[in-house]
C-alpha cells in the first residue's frame, strides 16, 4: 500500500511525512468526503478512468456535506491526481482523494473548522480479489439497513457514513461471506457495502434507482455499456426476493470494478457461475480500462 510521495494541501510530502493531529476534528467525528479512482497502464500510457467525473462528485460531496467553500476547484484536484500518479511512478493504481477537517476545536459545528485536502495512491488489486472477479461472490442480506436520507447524506461519500458498511462488511465476513447487500429504510434493496447491484432477469438488467444509493461512476460506466451492447436497463424498486431468482446478479464499484455473484443468503444464482451478461459486460469494461473500444477515449485521461 505504500507510495513514495501523498499529496496534501498542495504539496507532495514523503509518505511518512503525510500526518495529521490526534485532535483532528475528523478523526473524531468522522467530518469528510472522499473519492475512490483508478488509474491503468493503456497503450498511451498510464490514465485515470473517468477523472473528472470522480473530481466533480468529490466536489459534490462536499457541497452536500455542508463546506462553504471547496479548498480546490475541479481542475486544480484532476492536476493534483495526475501529478500524484506522476511523482509515485504508478502504471495502475488506486487514488484515495480525501477532504478531512484538520484544525479547529472539536465542535459539532461544521463551519468551526478548517478543511485539509490529500492525495494518496497504491498499487491495490480488486476489492473482492482475483478469486471473486473470475468465479463469482458469495452476498448475504444485513441485518443493518443502509442509511435513511434524513439521516445521513446517500449522495455524498461522507467518510462517517461507512461506519454503517463497516458494520455490515464484518458480519458478514465473520459469516463465511463476501459482501452483504444493504435494504433501504423501506425494506428495498439499496447496494452493497461498497459496490452497486444489479440483477439480469429474461434478458433485462434491473439495478436499484438512485434515490437511497450512491451514484456510482462505475455504476453509470456500465449502464452505459449495457445500452452500447443492445440490452434494455431497468432502474427502479427491487425486492430481497427479486435477487434471489435473478438468472445472474453482479456488483461493480471502483475499488471492485465488475463482480458475478454465484449465491446469496444460501440460494444460489443461475447455475452458480458468470452468468453470460455479466460476462458480456466484464469483458466490455476491462476493455475500455485496457484503452479499447469508442468508450476508452471518452473515459481515460492520460496521465502524461
């Protein structure tokens, strides 16, 4: 996981270097917003998938969180990601943005704080691991309800929202499972602890509408891609039961990229592999990621 040089408020520091105050009212109450983005080695050289799209939401998580003012506008935080990349010498690699307030008194008001922004990159394989990309993933359904919008933001990655995903994610590890998959407060399906769902019935792929979930990028990639490849998307309500006989169901997210899943709550999904949409659409993604296909020009951008 380490890296050479983070990037924080402006300036590249030595890994060691990249520290913040116990006191840090961020550490305390979990005040920030991050990102989560990737880079690939193409043809043309290393290139961030979808970097202002990821840049611009960052920048939406804050506004939603409540900032006043974003220490760095987009354009300014897709040069620091390049330069980032550039200084650690990375050909494919995870970029963890991060807005956390740093100074202050450790009130509970936002505005009596004063934000700090870093950049750090790793070398990172898939979140769900090279197993649970090729053979699938085992999901169960968490006891835990993914966050009420009036609780907390569902638009925004607020770095205290993911206690609830910790919580889950446990669990269900400790449980023999890979993932859990999160119900709204009304008892619909939501998403995964870190990834978006969708489920393939007769021939149509069905995935949660966005009101109670994360937007997901990757999410959007493959909705995107599905459309480009003839298949009809359905974005609506979906019940726990809808999952378990869905003919496939898969996950995608950044960290994840694109995740079969074989099983969940002990039924098994189709015939317990990859199921050929989900097939369809894997390989179409780690194409464009590769630098291939119409869609890699519109969503890499090239680090040099």
């Amino acid at each position: 996981m380490k890296s050479d040089k983070i990037w924080m408020n402006g300036t590249l520091v030595p890994f060691e270097d990249a520290k913040v105050h116990v006191l840090a009212p961020g550490l305390h109450y979990g005040l920030g917003v991050f990102e989560g983005i990737r880079c690939y080695n193409t043809p043309l050289g290393p290139a961030v998938f979808r970097l202002r799209e990821h840049m611009e939401r960052f920048e939406d998580s804050a506004l939603a969180f409540g900032l006043l003012e974003m220490p760095y506008s987009v354009d300014e935080m897709v040069n620091a990601v390049k330069e980032t990349v550039r200084a650690n010498g990375f050909k494919s690699c995870y970029i963890r943005p991060l807005l956390f307030m740093e100074g202050g008194p450790l009130s509970l008001n936002l505005d009596a704080h004063t934000p700090g922004v870093s950049i750090s990159a790793w070398e990172w394989a898939s979140l769900l691991g090279d197993e649970g990309v090729q053979n699938g993933v085992r999901l169960m359904v968490s006891s835990f309800t993914r966050l009420h919008p009036n609780v907390n933001l569902t638009k925004a990655k607020v770095s205290g929202n993911y206690v609830n995903s910790v919580m889950a994610k446990t669990i269900a590890v400790r449980l023999g499972f890979d993932e859990a998959v999160m119900l709204d407060p009304s008892g619909l399906v939501a998403e995964c602890t870190g990834e978006n769902l969708f489920l393939v019935r007769k021939g149509k792929i069905y995935t949660p509408s966005t009101a109670a979930i994360l937007e997901g990028i990757t999410r959007d990639s493959l909705i995107t891609l599905a459309k480009d490849a003839g298949y009809e998307v359905v974005e609506g309500p979906i019940s726990r039961d809808q999952i378990y006989i869905a003919d496939e169901v898969f996950v995608c997210g950044t960290a994840a990229e694109v995740v079969p899943v074989t099983e969940v709550d002990f039924r098994k999904i189709g015939n317990g592999k990859i199921g050929p949409v989900t097939s369809v659409l894997q390989k179409a993604f780690n194409a464009v990621i590769r630098g291939e296909g119409p869609r890699a020009a519109e969503w890499l951008d090239p680090i040099e």
